[in-house]
C-alpha cells in the first residue's frame, strides 16, 4: 500500500509515539480490493490507545460499510455479535442467529462490492464465553465465503493465553520458520529471508500438487530450503562466493568452528583416539586405514540423529590446539571469536558466563557447510566423522 501522507500525519498528531504501530498497520492494509491478511491480532494491557487508534485509522481512511466494530463486553450471545457486525456493514439491521446465517449475509454484501471488508472485535477474548467454536469460526470466514474478509481481534491478552488448543487456525508457515530460525538469527536477517522462503513454500499449491491445507506436505517440501537458508545465514555460501572463507574470517577461526563442530558431535571418549599429541607436540596419525575399514560407528551416528550435544569451552580449546598448528593463538582472541559466533548464532551457548572454563556451547552449523569450510582450507574432516562426505 502507498501510505497516504495525509492519513499517517494525523493519526501521528493524534497518536504521538506509536509511529511504528501506525506504519505497520497502514502497510497490512492496502488498497480497497487488495488481499490482506484473514486476521490480524492486535494485544496490549488497557489504556494504551490500541482500540482508539484503530478506530480512528478506520474513520479517517476507510469508507463506510467498509467495516464494522463490535465491543464484546455489551454481547451476550453469538446472535448479537452477528447482528452488530452485519448492522455496519449494511448500514441497517438483519436478523441473523446462527454462524451460517451470517456467512450467506457476509457473501450477499459482498456479490456486488469487491472492497474488503474488515470485522473488528475489541476485548475479544470475551468471545470465548459465548461460544466455544464462536472464534474459530469468525477466524475462518475468509477461507470459507473465499471472500478478502480481514478479523481483527483486539485483546487485553497476548495470543499463547487468548487462543484454545482446538479449533484455531495455526500460523504455520511463520511458526515452522520461527522454530528453524528463532535462535539462529536476528530480525533483520528473518525479514530478508521470508520472501524467498514464502516463494518455496507456495510452489507445491502453484504447480497443484498440494493445496493451503496440506500443511504437513508443505513444510516437509521446504526443508531442504530451511537448511539451504541456515547454512548460507552467516557463511553467504561460502561454495559460490568469490570471496573465500579465509578473506571473510581469519584462518584459524575456521579451525575454531571446525573444533565446536567436532566437539559436537565426536564423543568424549573418542577425544584420546582422535585428538591426542605426542610428546614432542605434533599430532598422532591416525590408523585412517583401520578406520575406514571398520564400521561406522554405532555411538557417532546416534548423535547425528539426536543433533548437536554440548561441548564445554576446555574440550574446544584442547581440540582446537590439536588441529591447528599455523601458530599460537591466545586464550583470549579464541574466547572474543567464540563469542562472535555465539552473536552469529553459530554456536549457542548452554550455559552461564559466570565460570569461563565450565561454559557450554552447541554447534549450530550443518555438516554440509562445515564440510565446506574444511575443504575450502585443506582440511581433512572425513578423519574424524564416519560420514560419507
């Protein structure tokens, strides 16, 4: 939506300081015939000014019979919401006492007008006393008529308490990113990956091999996008960069990644095998022949199954110092690096910084991409993990 200039500088005149708020909503709802999102849910504690606020954007920007407001606290039944809803946006009363009376008034209002229609419920958490399927089926209007109906719902609640375990709609593209995503990074970089993402996630309903509702297939489909995103966050695809690793980072802080990674995922009881030195401070060979000839090991591929596991920071400095031999890096630069991977969310710390040498991470890079990172500075990795790489 072009925001109209004149729109926004009155309510700012009117709402000093919620000029984010205010940009956020003009950007949601675009052009009369636009598509906007089917519901949009609006919280805060009382006295903030958010039912104001949207009254006044609908009076200064919007037509009448364009949309209609309910406050919950004067309904008493089901039929009342209905009835107060249809009155705006008909301008006249209609009798209407059940949910499919007021989905067939809803379609008749809008067979000759394409405008959307908005239906605005104030301390709407109230509505859960009056029906329990009362808001789901309010929150599935747009889906059944197939109409550009927004719900806006305006409580005092946030929405973990306002919504029921049945009956409501899931956000579930958002929630299947914001479990891949929330601890890998930051909202800046979640805004410059959700197009791209969307794109991925709509291409089955595009090309018919699934519809909006087969959710399961869609988000098992946009997996291997997921993965694809994590790894090049924060590593920008290091194979098809021309900027190789080393000129991004210094050398031996891919080391140090490398080192989380292994201290992630090879047990400590492999440590003595793997990482041990001699006394003379060069690293053991190991007996690659024998490994490779011996099945993969039972104890490594259960823990790629489970994920990452924690490693504390004295077992990341031991293997660091065991693969690393280019020259000596201080305590203190490996404890400034690791922290700038925890900023990056490429390790996430498990634990307290109240004792250095008991602090936990987890890696939270994937094997292909460390894969990349050891084969872009000559790193043999295939000796320490039983994965065919």
């Amino acid at each position: 939506m072009t925001i109209d200039p004149q729109l926004k500088k009155k309510l700012l005149e009117e709402f000093p300081g919620r000029t984010s708020q205010i940009d956020i909503l003009l950007n949601w709802f675009g052009k009369p015939d636009e598509r906007t999102p089917p519901t949009i849910f609006i919280h805060g504690n009382r006295a903030l000014g958010k039912t104001e606020l949207i009254k006044r954007l609908f009076a200064l920007g919007f037509t009448t019979g364009q949309s209609s407001f309910v406050n919950c606290r004067i309904c008493y039944t089901p039929q009342q919401v209905f009835e107060y809803t249809l009155k705006h946006l008909a301008e006249k009363r209609i009798i209407c006492k059940n949910i499919n009376d007021f989905t067939i008034q809803i379609q008749e209002l809008c067979e000759n007008n394409s405008e959307t229609k908005y239906l605005i419920f104030d301390n709407a958490e109230l509505l859960w006393k009056l029906s329990s399927t009362l808001v789901p089926a309010l929150l599935a209007i747009s889906q059944w008529t197939n109409l550009n109906i927004c719900v806006i719902l305006i409580s005092q609640v946030p929405w973990e308490k306002f919504r029921k375990i049945i009956g409501i709609p899931e956000p579930k593209f958002v929630e299947n990113i914001c479990d891949v995503f929330f601890e890998n990074c930051d909202l800046l970089d979640l805004i410059r990956l959700l197009p791209g993402l969307f794109e991925k996630f709509i291409i089955p309903v595009n090309e018919e091999r699934a519809t909006r509702n087969d959710i399961s297939f869609l988000c098992n489909e946009l997996k291997p996008y997921l993965e694809s995103a994590l790894d090049n966050l924060y590593l920008q695809n290091i194979s098809n960069n021309s900027t190789k690793p080393e000129e991004q980072m210094p050398k031996w802080s891919l080391y140090l990644l490398i080192a989380t990674y292994l201290g992630s995922y090879v047990p400590k009881i492999l440590d003595k095998e793997y990482f041990a030195q001699e006394s003379t401070g060069k690293k053991r060979k190991l007996k690659k022949k024998k490994l490779n000839k011996s099945p993969k090991n039972p104890k490594k591929l259960t823990l790629e199954k489970k994920g990452p596991q924690l490693c504390e920071m004295e077992r990341v400095l031991a293997i660091f110092h065991c693969i690393y031999f280019e020259g000596i890096i201080q305590t203190f630069d490996i404890q400034m690096q690791i922290e700038s991977f925890v900023t990056h969310r490429l390790l996430i710390r498990t634990s307290s910084l109240e004792r250095l040498e008991d602090v936990s991470y987890r890696c939270n890079v994937s094997l292909n991409c460390i894969n990349q990172i050891a084969q872009s500075i000559g790193f043999d990795l295939s000796k320490y993990l039983d994965h065919d790489i």
